[in-house]
C-alpha cells in the first residue's frame, strides 16, 4: 500500500494515503453537540439504503434486522437521514 | 421470509471488511462511500486488496487529462492483469473546467488496450458492485471510473454527497456506461433529465460561471450523449 512520495500529491490521494494506513484513526473534530442519527423502526422498512450510503461504514444490521448506526464511527454527515426514502431517520442531539 | 427480506439491499454481503475501525477521510466523502462499495464488490471475489497498491492516473494514453493526478487504485489480477479504479473528485485544477468535468479517460483506457471499462457513481451502488465485479472478471486490464463528490471542495452541504452524485448522472454531465471488448452499453438512462444549471445551481464551486458558459456546457452534454446513444445502438443492431 505505498504510494509515490516522489511526485507532488494532490489533496485528494493525500488523504487517500491517510485513510487506508494502518495507523490510528484520528479522533474525528466534530461539532460540540453533533447530530446522530436515529431510527424511527416503525416506519423503517428495512431497505438497508442507509446502510449502503454511509461513507464511514458506522450503520450495521441489528439482529432484529433493523439498522443502527456506531455513534464513534459516525461522524455526523446526514447522508442516511437524507437517502432514506420512508423518512425513518432523524438527526438529533444524543448524549 | 417477509415481505422486506426482498428487498435488493438485503441481498449484499453485511460482514464490513472496509476498514472497520474508522478512517481519517471527511465527514461525508464521496470518495471514502465509492471506495467501501468497491470493497463490498469485491468482498467474495479472492481479490487480494493488501496487495492493492495507490497511485495517480497517468495522462495520455491511458487516462483523460480530467483523471490525471487522481488517485487510482491498482488490484492485480490473475496474470500480469490489473483492474484500475480512478477514484475521480474533480480536485486537479483549482478552477473548475469543462475539461475536468467531460470524462474521455474511460473511452481513452478502450482504445489502449482494457478489455472492460466503465463510468460508475456511488449514488447507484449496485451498478457500480456489478461494473467491478465484471471488470474483475474480464479476461484483462480492466479501468473503472468512479466519480467521487467532495463536500468541501465542491461547495455543498455534505448531507448531499448521494445527492449530488445521483445529479451528475440524472444531468448526463456523467452518464453511467460500460465498455465492454468495445462495446458500449449504457447502463442507467434516465427518463427525464436534468438541466446541468440544476446540477451547477448547487454547488459553490460553480458560482463564478456566467449563464453562457453553462449554456455552452449543456450544449456539449447533449452533444456527447447523443454520441454515446448511437455508438450503444450501433451494438444493438
Ligand atoms: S433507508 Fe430508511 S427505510 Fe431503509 S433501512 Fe434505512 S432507515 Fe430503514
Ligand atoms: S450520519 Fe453519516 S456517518 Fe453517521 S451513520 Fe449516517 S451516513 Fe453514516
């Protein structure tokens, strides 16, 4: 998993270099009270869109075949809550 | 089994093997969405993803000028073959050109040589897991070219990375295509398209373009992919 360090990089395959390291991951600089997301089950159909759209892999399949989200993991982006189609996400404040 | 158990989300592997301890990448990064799908594609395929290697897209023969210094990933294949997937945020140049945003490189990979190539967009999941798992398998080199939204260079609420990438195909300004041995096929074709002013309207990163210069880029649009439909019928008959 090297890359050219030779050639100037741009911004993008920088970050690229970072993400799939096998380094830490750094701590995630969110914002003071970040939005997580949060599921509405009797309106989830369980079409697992959300679970395919989040970028961070954070939303996983419950036992009971509904979805959850990491909250370490999620990092607050809103996708899920945008892509489900029934409206069972919702973004909100969790301690 | 019930009723949702049909759903075709159901039907894909759940086990993560996408680095499942978190990664450094933007909240909502396009390129961090194409690349899990691309693992998930990839997942029961024995394709050896450690020996996967980074790079940037070479330009000229093989890429477009729009790819060149976007990072392609390279997985070796049976043989000396290789599947090449550009991961392509538009970031090359600090201003957004109409050169960044036609893509030649997967007609460009056609013609040197790579038996499959294909435009894919993580707005369309399946799509794009069956455009690498068919480039995998291809009997040779193989290009995939994901376009890959970015929140913060583009200019856009990044709840809207699908959003914007679901656009960029719905306005043809990305059509999803596969070139297969030569042969085009377009792969979503939507009913009714999208103005490219709807798909500019939306990100700041087009704020400084002048109604002309949409208008022109609209023009060329259409023109190209009225160039795609008939190369793809021309394959029908
Ligand atoms: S996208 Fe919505 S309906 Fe589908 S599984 Fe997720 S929460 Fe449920
Ligand atoms: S808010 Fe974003 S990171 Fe968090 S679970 Fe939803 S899609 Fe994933």
């Amino acid at each position: 998993m090297a890359t050219k360090s030779s050639k100037q990089m741009t911004a993008v395959s920088k970050l690229l270099d970072q993400l799939i390291k096998d380094g830490k991951v750094e701590a995630f600089a969110a914002a003071e009270k970040p939005l997580k997301p949060v599921w509405d089950k009797l309106v989830c159909a369980r079409c697992a869109l959300c679970y395919l759209y989040c970028p961070d892999a954070a939303i996983s399949r419950q036992d009971d075949g509904y979805f959850d989200a990491d909250r370490d993991l999620c990092k607050s982006c809103g996708i899920c809550h945008r892509e489900c189609w029934f409206g069972a996400i919702s973004m909100q404040e969790v301690e | 089994m019930d009723t949702y158990t049909l759903f075709a989300g159901q039907f894909l592997p759940f086990n993560e093997r996408y680095l499942p301890g978190g990664h450094n990448a933007c909240a909502g990064s396009g390129t961090a969405l194409a690349l899990r799908h691309v693992y998930k594609a990839l997942e029961d395929k024995n394709a050896d993803l450690a020996q996967a290697r980074w790079d940037e897209t070479p330009a000229g023969m093989f890429a477009g000028r729009e790819a060149a210094g976007a990072p392609v990933l390279i997985i070796p294949k049976a043989g000396e073959n290789r599947l090449y997937i550009c991961l392509d945020a538009e970031a090359a140049e600090k201003k957004i050109s109409p050169e960044q945003l036609i893509k030649k490189s997967p007609a460009k990979a056609a013609a040197s040589g790579c038996l499959y190539c294909a435009t894919a967009s993580p707005s369309h999941p399946f799509d794009l897991i069956e455009k690498v798992r068919r480039g995998w398998s291809a009997a040779g080199a193989a290009y995939i070219h994901i376009l890959c939204p970015c929140p913060t260079a583009w200019g856009f609420e990044m709840e809207n990375t699908v959003r914007i990438a679901r656009m960029a195909v719905e306005s043809r300004i990305f059509p999803l295509y596969e070139i297969a041995e030569g042969h085009y096929n377009i792969t979503v074709e939507g009913v009714r398209p999208r103005t490219v002013a709807d798909y500019a309207g939306r990100q700041a990163r087009f704020a400084s373009w002048k109604k002309a210069q949409i208008a022109a880029l609209q023009e060329q649009t259409d023109k190209l992919y009225a160039q795609l439909q008939a190369s793809a019928a021309r394959e029908m008959n």
